[in-house]
C-alpha cells in the first residue's frame, strides 16, 4: 500500500492519468495529489520563510542554494513572489519623498547575475521603516 507523500496517511485514491498515461493518485486527509515515481520536492512555507529571512539578513543566493540545498532559481523565484506581496502591501503605506530618508541595507548579486546570463537586469534595495524590512525591485 502506497503513503501520501505529502502528510503520510493511507487514504489514497486513483485521480486519473497524466498526459503519459501514468496513474495520479489525490489524499483524501491532505487533498494532495502526486504521481508514483514523482521525485519532485515540495517545499513548505516554513523552508520558504527561512530562505527569504536568510536572504534579508545577507546571505547570498548561491551560499543559501548550498547551505538548504535549494536551487538559486527556485530561490530567485521565492524572492520575486515574496517582492510581490510586498508591492501589494505598499500601496496601503506612505513611502518617503526623499531618498535621503531611505536607508539602502543591500543591493545582492541578483543584478550581476542576470547580466551575466544576458536577462534583463532586476535588483532591489531593501528599505526599512519602524524595524520592517521591504525589499523594492524593479
């Protein structure tokens, strides 16, 4: 009997086939859904609120790849999503006028990087207010 990867329990039932003709199996606790044979890893909000804290406090993306063996471009992509939700949030707060009321933390390798691999170029600054770390990229 098969375990659901996703939270352990038994209640597994068939959820149809993929475009290959493999069989899909859905978790009837955790409505997960998978594939036997995925190796695919999912990681949980825990690991990903670790990386992005570890990333705010200086920590390079290659050095978190190695340390939470993570790939740089799951770890870039975390970073977008979260610079997302941060732009949501912003638009409810008053950003200052003047640049000299904005203390720049970091500029990361996120700019060299794509430069280097010819992408656009993105990078960011992190700018706090009342002990909040905001990161702003363009």
């Amino acid at each position: 009997m098969e375990y659901c990867k996703w939270c352990g329990n038994k209640s597994l039932v068939k959820n149809g086939r993929t475009s290959k003709g493999v069989q899909r199996y859905k978790c009837k606790s955790c409505k997960g859904t998978y594939r036997i044979g995925d190796k695919r890893i999912k990681y949980g909000l825990e690991k990903r609120i670790k990386v992005i804290k570890m990333y705010l406090e200086g920590i390079g993306i290659r050095s978190i790849e190695r340390l939470e063996e993570v790939s740089s471009t799951l770890i870039i992509y975390w970073i977008r999503h979260f610079v997302e939700l941060i732009r949501k949030e912003l638009r409810n707060v008053n950003i200052p006028e003047k640049l000299e009321d904005i203390e720049i933390l970091e500029i990361d390798e996120l700019f060299t990087y794509y430069k280097k691999r010819k992408i656009e170029p993105m990078s960011g600054v992190l700018l706090t207010e009342t002990g909040i770390k905001f990161l702003i990229s363009k």
